[in-house]
C-alpha cells in the first residue's frame, strides 16, 4: 500500500479547507492518522502552510515581484506556484482567523483540555465554516 507523503496531505487538507468541503478535508485527515502522522505534526504543518500563504499574500498584495517573495520566504518556485493557487481560496482575515483557532486547538492540546485527535478535527471543522 502506498501512502502519501505529508505534504501532499497537507497540501490536499488546505485545498479541501479552502473549498470548505469538510467531508473531504475530514477525510485527508483520517487517512493521515492511518499513517500514523503525529498529531503535532500535522498541527504544525497546517500553521507553517497557513503562515507562508498569508505572508505570500501580504507581500503580494505590497507590489513585491515573485523572485523577491521566494527569497523571503525560502521557497521553490514549484512552493510558490501551490501557496499562490492556495491562496486564492482564502482571505487575509480568514488566515488570521485560522491561525488563531490552530493557537487555541494546540493550547487545548497542550493543556490536555482536550484529545489531540477531536481537537484537530474540531479545527477543520470550524476552519472549513
């Protein structure tokens, strides 16, 4: 059996949050537990992706050209082109906004307010509303 690699998941799980299809997204996210991704890490993946997306968007937005954002943001041109397309499916405020509930899912974590696995999955659904 073939899996695949975490970013292709993560890639595949901000693509269906951006389109705001839960099932799918909630989906992606099953089949990364099945692999047995730690939780934590595919947190911290979701943050790191949000974070390039809204700081690619940022830049853009300041009239700064392609090879200029890749350099300060330490991305490929293949990065670059699928942060670009992923962010067209959200808003700047709606990157804050998932920013701010993935900080509030990893302090429930951390806390032990709540299992890794629900609060993850709570996350998506409330990113993907």
């Amino acid at each position: 059996v073939m899996t695949k690699s975490l970013d292709t998941n993560i890639f595949n799980l901000l693509n269906s949050i951006g389109e705001k299809d839960i099932n799918n997204s909630l989906k992606v996210f099953h089949e990364m537990c099945v692999s047995n991704e730690p939780i934590p890490l595919i947190l911290h993946m979701i943050i790191r992706q949000l974070r390039l997306i809204l700081m690619l968007k940022l830049l853009k937005e300041k009239g700064y050209d392609k090879r200029t954002i890749m350099g300060n943001l330490r991305i490929g041109d293949y990065q670059y082109k699928i942060f670009s397309n992923q962010s067209k499916n959200f808003s700047n405020a709606k990157l804050e906004e998932s920013l701010n509930l993935c900080l509030e899912s990893d302090e429930n974590i951390k806390t032990g307010v709540m299992d890794d696995k629900l609060a993850l999955e709570m996350l998506i659904v409330r990113m993907c509303s």
